[in-house]
C-alpha cells in the first residue's frame, strides 16, 4: 500500500465516512442487544412470578389419605387409566418436603416427595334415579 504524499489528503470524506457509518453501526448493533438483553431478563422475573404465584401451597397433615402420582406411565397408557395410586395414609411428614406414606392395600411405607401426592376424596353419593318412559306422540 502506497502512503499519500500529503497528510491533508488523509482526511478526505471518501476515507473517513466509511470507517465512521461502521463504528456508528457497531454502536446501534450493541445498544440492540442490551436492549434486547435487558427486555429478556425482565420478561424471565415477570414469567417467574407468574407461575410461582400459581404453584399451589399443599398442607398435608399425619393420618391424611392421599394419592400417588403414577410415575412409571407409558407414553400412550389408554383413555381411561389413571395416573393415581392409592389411596395411601400419610404416617410421617419431614420439614424437606419428603412425605412417608403407607399403602392401605399392601401396608409397604415409603418416602416421596409431596409434589407427588393430592388429597383423597371420596367418591359421589349417588341418589336413584327416577326413571320415565317416553310415549310417541298422539298426532
């Protein structure tokens, strides 16, 4: 590369306006991205307190009947399969978390966590049902 003879002739328009458009560019592309950046984190906190402000607080209490998630489901189980186990008693609950239950079928006792467990209820009590025949109509 040839220098020019004069040092004027450095600092024309054509040199300097190309190298000045790039660092103007650069400076747009970084301010995007700590915009963006900064948009991002603030979207993550909302989002978080968003879904923990749904998690729903489960209190159980020792001798409470409860539920065990099924864990072990196929991919495809079938329409009517439950994902439930149980119902099992609640004998002992340590501050962690972690719930010892007891299966009233089997009375085998064994630790989970309480994220894996809902409250027992029991079913509907049905009334009969009063049952009516249904004539054609007289035209």
């Amino acid at each position: 590369m040839k220098f020019p003879d004069e040092p004027d002739s450095l600092c024309t328009l054509s040199i300097i306006e190309p190298i000045v458009q790039e660092v103007f560019e650069l400076d747009c592309k970084n301010k995007l991205e700590e915009d963006f950046l900064d948009n991002l984190e603030i979207e993550d906190k909302e989002t978080k307190v968003f879904h923990v402000a749904r998690i729903s607080k489960k209190n159980f209490t020792v001798g409470q009947k409860v539920l065990l998630q099924h864990s072990k489901l196929k991919f495809f189980p079938g329409k009517l399969r439950s994902r439930w186990l149980g119902p099992h008693v609640i004998t002992k609950i340590f501050a962690n978390g972690a719930v010892e239950i007891q299966s009233l079928k089997m009375n085998n006792t064994f630790k989970v966590n309480d994220h894996q467990l809902k409250e027992y209820r029991k079913g509907f009590q049905t009334e009969p049902v009063e049952i009516m025949d249904l004539e054609d109509p007289i035209l």
